[in-house]
C-alpha cells in the first residue's frame, strides 16, 4: 500500500511539474501574443492596420517589443520610494501568475498502465475556489505600491482609484461565484467542469451559463474591473491622469504591468470558462476524454474559449466609454452587490426545499432582476444613471456668452 | 490526501518560479540598459510645468472607509463558501452531512449532532442570523451615503 502511494505520489507530482513548465512558457507566450493581438483588435476596430512591419503580419512585434523593454533605460524618478518603487511590478506580475496553478486546463490523463488518472492540472487545491478569490485580492498590493511609491500626483490618484475600484468589485465576485458554489457544493473547479460535461436532451451541454445567466454577467462585469479593463479602467485613465498608477514607471518594469494585467486576464478568463462555460468540455461530447488526443483536444477547447474571452474584453474596450468614480462605485455597491446577494439567496432557498436544478435555477435568477427593476422604478432608488440630488437638466445655469 | 499534499508542493514550486522569473526579467533590464540619467531625468512628472510640494498628503476619507467596509464583506463571503459546500450537502445528502459532522469530535458540532441539532435548519438560522447583521449594517452605510461620491 505504503509503495502504491509512494509511486503514486511521484507519478502525479512529476506530471505537475512538466505540466507547469509546459503552461507557463504557453502563457507568458499567450500574454505576448494577446498585446499584439490587442492592438490589432484596435486596429481593425478603428479602420486602421496594426503592427504590420516586424516579421510576416508583424507577428514578431511581441518578440520586438520583449527586446526594446529590456534595452531601455531603467532609472528612478528621484522622490520615489526605492525598494517599494522596484516590489511594485514584481509584485503585480507575480501574483497575477499564481492564479495559473488551480486551473484544470484538460481535464485527466489515463497512461496505459497506471492505476489512476493524472489530473491535468499544476495544483488540485481542496479549496481551488477559496485560492483563487485570495490570489485575485491580493493583486491590488502591486498597484496600491506603484501608485504611492512614484510619488507622483497622478500615481498617487491612480493608485487610491484602483484599490478602491479592485476592492469594490471583489465582493460582487465572490458573491456570484457562491452561487454556483452553492449549486454546485464544490470548491474544486475541476469538480465543477465535471460537473458540467453532461447533455440535456443529448445536445445540449449542462453548462452553468444556461442556469446562471445574471450572475454570469456580474462575474464578467467585476473581472473586468479586477484586470482594470476598459470600461473600468480609471486607474490609468490618459485624460484624466496621465498613465495613472505606473506615470513613472518605464522599460521592463512598466512592461511587468503590462505583463501582470493580460496574465490577469487570462486567468480570469479561464476562471468565468471553468464555472459557466463547461472548462475543457467539447460541446457535442457527453464524456470525459481520457486518451492523449482527447487531452489535447480539450486543451484546444480551453484555449480557444480563453481566446474568445479575451477577444470580448478587446471588444468592450473599443464599445463602451469608460465609467466616472461615482457611476463606479455605485454600480458595484448599490447594483451588483444587493443584486448578487440576493441571487445567492434565492439559491438558498431552492436548495432547502429540495428544488431540482433545472429549469427553476434560470427562473429564480430572471425573478431577482425582475423584482429588482420594478423596486428601482417604484421606490425610485438611484442606481445608475442621472441621480436626484442633482439640478433638473431643463434648469441649469445657461451659458452666456457663446453662441447656441 | 496524496493529491492534497501534491497540490500545495506545487503551488510552492510556482512561487518559486515566479520569483525567480520576475527578479531575472528587473535584474536583465538594469544590466543591459544604458545608465544616462540625470537631474531633469528624474524628476518627478507633473505635464510639464515644475513640481510642486510633494505627493504624499491627505486625501478624501471616502477611499478609507471603502477599504474598511471591504474587509467585513470579503470575511462575508469567505465565511460564506465553505458554509455553501455544507449547505449544498445537508440538503441533497443528509446521511452524508451527519457523518462528515461526526468526524469534528472534538468541537461542540459533536454535541450538536448528538441532539439531532445540526441539519439544513440549523445552518439556514445560521446564515439568516449572519446576513442579517450584516444587511442592517449594509442599509445603514446606504443612509449615511458612504456610498454617494458625488
């Protein structure tokens, strides 16, 4: 027995450590290609072409661009604070790395002649969720320091911006993310991609997203505010704060932010897949696939619901303005978080009846936004938009002077 | 177990990769740039125009109380996953939730169960007593307008 679990041990902690040195070139890699693929986005949104010189389609510019931030000069500005001013995007960089380690990316691998499946994934936490929610705040520290480090106005600002924009939008996070705990009564995500790889009426795959809509779209919303995405991210508005928190900060060290934000990213993209969108699943399969193709084929799949994802945040940033502090704020603590708790609750409720989780789940959280909109259109309560304490627009001061 | 142990292994080895890689990518670019700086170089960036006073000074509160009412939501809902799984288990698998019950012998759970006390009632008065504090905490930050930036 002592021998099997010694073997076993080994085995699965060796197929960890290739997995990790196989997954961390792939998304550093990924994070490169996703700034070229960023700025192509914006090029194509805007009529424009791109990076098209370095190499074929300029798909060397990231390898162009890794070079030039390591050849740049890297000095301090004079009044900022030295050790913190160095820990800040080492900080930002690293913890968004640490996210990577809980993310089931393929699901398991059964080799001909062993006893169990090898788990394809770097770290199967009993609390990957909990892990997760810690790693994610702890991403402020980097842009907390870099912000009061540089000694800078507009980093100061950026800095306070963004701790209080993160901080806000964790607690929406989490609360959407019991929902599908709840649901679920899982707290390991590859769990939870099981959980989903059944078909209803042999088409359909039992993903999360047909039963939690809303609280989808408030995860989706608050990571987009945790990776300081466009529309939320005030942190390093150009017009209003120069480059916010990193004003002052240049070569490899301004491109560890950088670095930090597109690994955020991915992460959290990979994190809304594996508890809406079915991780690794292959639609159209009812199975798991255990053979090295089908790990591969899954691994496909993850990627390329990462990618989509990725694409979408590309997307909003060149839709939608950005959100002024006030309209920020309050959509977190007035909107998404009333909403989200009680989207929790009304879970809760359906779990301690013993009501099955079907079609119920979706009805239960269409009800919460129903009831919530006739409460904001009765009581009048100001959640977005034009707030009451302000002057009617039809009674402002005109202007004098100009013409109209 | 063994999966468990391997687990947190892992994730030690990522951290120690990940130090490495970020303090090789500082080091590398302070080796290989060019040093020319100078007073004006570094100077402090303020659009321009000569700087004035210094950063470090007293800002709005607001970002202060934002950051305490953080702390007691983020402990809610951290309290509130583990409390999930449970919940999840004594509504769909009572037998189960005894026994997993049973194995904290040395807490007062123990007695608890012993009484037939601890089922999903217990646990839905318990989640009902907890988010209610915190809901009446919650209207009343709404009164005061912690929540009003304008």
């Amino acid at each position: 027995m002592v021998d099997w679990l010694v073997i076993q041990f080994h085995t699965q902690l060796g197929f960890s450590i290739v997995l990790l040195l196989v997954v961390i070139p792939a998304v550093l890699t990924g994070v490169g290609y996703s700034t070229y693929f960023e700025r192509k986005v914006s090029a194509w949104l805007q009529d424009r072409h791109g990076p098209n010189r370095a190499g074929p389609l300029g798909l060397l510019q990231p390898v162009a661009d890794g070079v030039k931030f390591l050849l740049k000069e890297d000095f301090m500005p004079a009044g900022a604070d030295r050790p913190l001013y160095i820990l800040a995007p080492m900080l930002s960089m690293g913890i968004a790395m640490l996210g990577l380690a809980v993310i089931p990316w393929g699901g398991s691998y059964q080799p001909a002649g062993l006893a169990e499946p090898l788990q394809v994934q770097v770290a199967g936490l009993d609390i990957g969720l909990l892990y997760l929610l810690a790693v994610g705040a702890l991403g402020v520290y980097g842009v907390v320091l870099a912000g009061w480090s540089s000694n800078n106005k507009y980093a100061f600002y950026g800095g306070l911006r963004a701790a209080a924009q993160m901080v806000s939008y964790e607690i929406p996070l989490g609360l959407s993310i019991l929902v599908i705990v709840l649901a679920s009564g899982q707290l390991r995500l590859e769990n939870i991609v099981e959980q989903q790889t059944a078909l209803w009426w042999g088409f359909l795959p039992q993903w999360n997203i047909f039963l939690h809509p809303v609280s989808f779209i408030i995860m989706f919303t608050c990571v987009l505010a945790e990776t300081n995405r466009a529309p939320f991210d005030l942190a390093e508005c150009e017009q209003e704060l120069v480059g916010g928190f990193h004003t002052e900060y240049n070569a490899m060290k301004w491109a560890m932010f950088f670095l930090g934000e597109y690994t955020h990213m991915i992460v959290g993209s990979a994190f809304m897949v594996c508890l809406f969108f079915g991780g690794w699943h292959v639609p159209g399969l009812a199975a798991e696939q255990t053979t090295l193709w089908g790990v591969l084929l899954q691994l496909a799949v993850m990627g390329a619901k990462i990618s989509i994802f990725i694409f979408v945040f590309m997307w909003i940033r060149w839709t939608l303005p950005r959100f002024r502090f006030d309209q920020l704020m309050r959509l977190c603590w007035k909107g998404l978080l009333p909403v989200s708790l009680a989207l929790a609750l009304v879970v809760v409720v359906e779990l301690f009846f013993n009501v099955p989780r079907s079609y119920w789940s979706l009805i239960g959280e269409v009800g919460v936004v129903a009831v919530a909109l006739v409460a904001v259109s009765l009581f009048r309560i100001p959640v977005t938009g034009r707030q009451w304490y302000l002057p009617d627009l039809d009674n402002r001061t005109p202007l004098r002077g100009g013409s109209v | 177990m063994v999966f468990l142990a391997t687990g947190y292994q892992m994730v030690g080895v990522l951290i120690a990769i990940t130090l490495v890689m970020v303090v090789v990518m500082v080091l590398l670019n302070h080796f290989l740039s060019p040093k020319r700086t100078g007073a004006i170089k570094e100077s402090t960036y303020e659009s321009g125009v000569p700087v004035v006073g210094s950063a470090r000074r007293r800002f709005n509160v607001k970002f202060y109380i934002v950051a305490m009412i953080f702390l007691l939501f983020d402990v809610e809902v951290v309290i509130l996953w583990p409390w999930a799984t449970l919940f999840h288990q004594a509504t769909t698998q009572p037998e189960q939730f005894s026994k997993t019950a049973m194995t904290v012998q040395d807490s007062p759970v123990w007695a608890m169960v012993q009484q037939g006390a601890v089922g999903k009632e217990f646990l839905l008065i318990t989640l009902a007593i907890f988010i209610g504090v915190l809901l009446i905490g919650f209207i009343y930050e709404w009164k005061r307008g912690v929540f009003r930036w304008s």
